[in-house]
C-alpha cells in the first residue's frame, strides 16, 4: 500500500484550509486560486517535495502491491 508522507498530509491539509470556505465564481476563479497557491511554495520545497514523491512511487511499482513501511533503501 503506497501512502503520502505526514509532510505532504501536512502541506495538503493546509492548502485546503486556505481554500475552505470560499465560493468561486467558475473554473477559472478557481484555477487562479489554486495557481495562487501553489506559486506560493518555495521552489527547493516543490522540487524536494516531487522527488520524494517518485522515489515513493518507484518503491511502489516495484513492490507490485505488496504492503511495504518505512524506506530500507536509505
């Protein structure tokens, strides 16, 4: 079973309370938030974060859908 890290959990959860709430006018009011946001992550962050991502992903087409925890290969 593959999982996201409790940073990424973390990062996720506080961009959904920024967008909680409000009411868009559109798709394109929303894209523009959401753009907004994202912007607003530093870049070492996002590339760090996206590399953790494959490298969890790689562990994961490799397992074959066998449960796994934790990363031995570090």
């Amino acid at each position: 079973m593959c999982k996201t890290t409790q940073e990424e959990s973390s990062q996720k959860r506080k961009g959904q309370m920024v967008l909680k709430g409000q009411r868009f006018a559109d798709l394109s009011d929303i894209q523009r938030n959401v753009k907004t946001l994202l912007r607003g992550i530093p870049e070492n962050d996002f590339h760090d974060c996206f590399r953790q991502w494959h490298h969890r992903l790689t562990k994961c087409i490799a397992s074959q859908g066998e449960y796994f925890e934790g990363d031995s290969s570090r």
